[in-house]
C-alpha cells in the first residue's frame, strides 16, 4: 500500500524544554489592538478548542495587553480562512491556528493558496487520530470492527469525519485499503459535530482526534478502538472506568499498518517583521507553561512537539511533500 504508514512527526524529537517564564520580557514590537486568531474549521473541532484554550489562557494569565478575539472561518475546507489570512499582508494582528487542512485544501480544490503564502510562527504540537465506535456497539477491539466490515457489502459502514478530501478521508481511504472494502464517508464541518453524530449513532465510527471525543467517552457514549500512532500514547491518568490514553493499542498492533498525525500550530499573514513574529513565538511558549495549557495537553494525548523558526519551515516543508503523495494515492488532487 501506499505510504500511509509515514507519520507526520516526519523523524523529529519531541521537544519538552523549558519555556519562558509567564513574566514577559520587553519587546521591540507588542500589539496595539486586539488579536484575531482566525480558526479554518468548525466550532467543536481540535483547531476551534485549542485556539479558545490559547485566547483563555492569555485573558486569564494576562499574556498579552490585548484580548485576543477567535473567528470561524470554515468555508471551502477551511480555504476561506487561508485566503482572509494570505490577503491581510502585512497585519501583525492576526494569526491563523493550522491543521493539516493546510495542506489538504489547496491540494484538493486548487485555490490560490499555499503555506508559503503565510509567515510560520511556530507547531505547538501534533494531534493524535483515533478509531472511534459508539459504545453500544458489540465491537471491542479495532480487529472485530475491520472484520465486520470486511464481512460486509461496500458501503455499508458509515465513517464519519471533518470535511471532504482531509485528513479524516485520507485515515479513511487507507482504512478502505486495509479492508478492501469501500466505505461510506459522511463529511461534517467539525470534529465536535462529527462526535455527536456518533453518540447518535447515524454513523458506525470516526477517526475524531482525542480532545474532539474525550468527553464523550468519559460519559461513556463512546469507545476507542486503536490510536493511528507507531506506539501508545503515553498519558497514563484514568479518563473512563479504568481505561487511560495508554490503554488504547496502536493500530498496528491490531493489524492496521495505518499511522498518521497532524500539525497544530500558528502562522500570520505575509510581510510581518521578525520582531513581529518572535513576539507571538515568545507569547506562545508562555502559553505553553501554564497548567491550563498541560490540562489541554493531558486530557488530549497530544504529541507535545514544539517548533519555530527554521526547524518549523523545515518541518512544514516536509509535510506538505508528505500530503501530497498521500493525496495522489487516494485520488484526491484537483485536476489541472
């Protein structure tokens, strides 16, 4: 199969460090009016809940001198986002939170847009993927459910996820591979949106990230099969009953040789300074030490990878290779 079984940690070390002290230092450029983080998704989903954890974190920590202010802008995969952000040249205001959408929409629908039109600030971590079932199902394990679909006539299962042609279809396409089965995919405009209609039951399961499911399965609506990740995630504090992040096996270790993971982090619009861009670096890192920001980080089994600066390009960079080749296996390109 094709190379879905590539990670987009992309060989990188996981960078714990230590982070600036919550007492900012002067800078030679602070912002003068509020900050917009532009969101290119749904309310609900992984993107929308860490920025509104960021802007609550600065508010309550007094990070900044200015509020931060969070927008929707979700439509065409997230595209309408990206060009508000690409076409605010220049605004050192303005941040965009990504996620692999970044490189999925323009790869899919062709827009004028490319990372390369936005000036990178800095990863604030990967986001994990896992196979979900709704709890009243008979499904224990990632094994039974590929057998039934296995067993089943194409289409009959229905997988749920954010958006067409992104990374919740590209998990799905590589499922379909593993299966030899085809699935029915439903797109909905957020991964919160995307729970519920599990808790639902109208679809039979999601590849939702940890956070966009985590409450769900605590009030044990739903049920984790297999983490798309080389190995278990390693947050060992009970979340349902007895079971904890840790307890969740790869998918690999279930016969599934599907791995993925996806980028959160932050970029402004083109023509910022670099006094501009370190100082949102710099607010960044203090976001990170706050045990608000480690709750995030905990009750969502992320990959906790920060980056900026030229080791972020580097990274990005990579990636965007990465999508590419992974969409033109699935059929996803926009055709020329």
């Amino acid at each position: 199969m094709p190379s879905f079984a590539r990670s987009l940690s992309l060989g990188v070390a996981i960078c714990f460090g230590s982070a600036a002290a919550l007492t900012a230092p002067a800078h030679a450029w602070e912002p003068t009016h509020p900050i917009e983080i532009v969101v290119p998704a749904g309310t609900g989903g992984g993107a929308d809940q860490m920025a509104r954890a960021v802007q609550g974190i600065v508010t309550k920590h007094k990070l900044s001198k200015q509020s931060v202010v969070v927008i929707n802008k979700s439509g065409g995969a997230g595209g309408e986002g990206f060009l508000d952000v690409k076409n605010s040249k220049g605004d050192a205001h303005k941040l965009i939170i990504t996620l692999s959408n970044l490189f999925t929409t323009p790869l899919a629908t062709g827009i004028p847009f490319n990372w390369k039109d936005l000036t990178p600030v800095a990863m604030m971590a990967l986001d994990e993927f896992i196979l979900w079932v709704n709890a009243d199902e008979p499904y224990k394990t990632a094994k039974d459910y590929i057998a039934a679909i296995k067993a089943g006539p194409d289409g009959k299962f229905k997988m749920g996820g954010t958006g067409s042609k992104q990374e919740d279809q590209i998990i799905t396409v590589a499922l379909e591979k593993v299966t030899g089965k085809k699935m029915t995919y439903i797109p909905y405009k957020g991964g919160g949106t995307v729970a519920v209609q599990l808790v639902g039951n109208h679809i039979n399961s999601s590849v939702n990230n940890p956070i966009e499911a985590v409450a769900h399965w605590r009030a044990g609506k739903l049920r984790p099969l297999c983490v798309f990740d080389s190995k278990r995630l390693d947050y060992h504090d009970k979340i349902a009953g007895n079971m904890s992040w840790n307890d969740i096996p790869t998918c690999k270790s279930q016969g599934i040789d599907v791995e993925y993971l996806m980028l959160r982090g932050f970029f402004m619009p083109p023509g910022v300074s670099k006094d501009e861009v370190a100082y949102y670096v710099d607010l960044m890192k203090k976001v990170r030490e706050t045990p608000e920001w480690k709750k995030l980080m905990n009750d969502g089994a992320f990959n906790q990878t920060f980056m900026s600066g030229d080791q972020f390009v580097k990274w990005v960079a990579d990636a965007e290779k990465l999508h590419e080749g992974l969409m033109k296996s699935a059929g996803f390109l926009a055709k020329k």
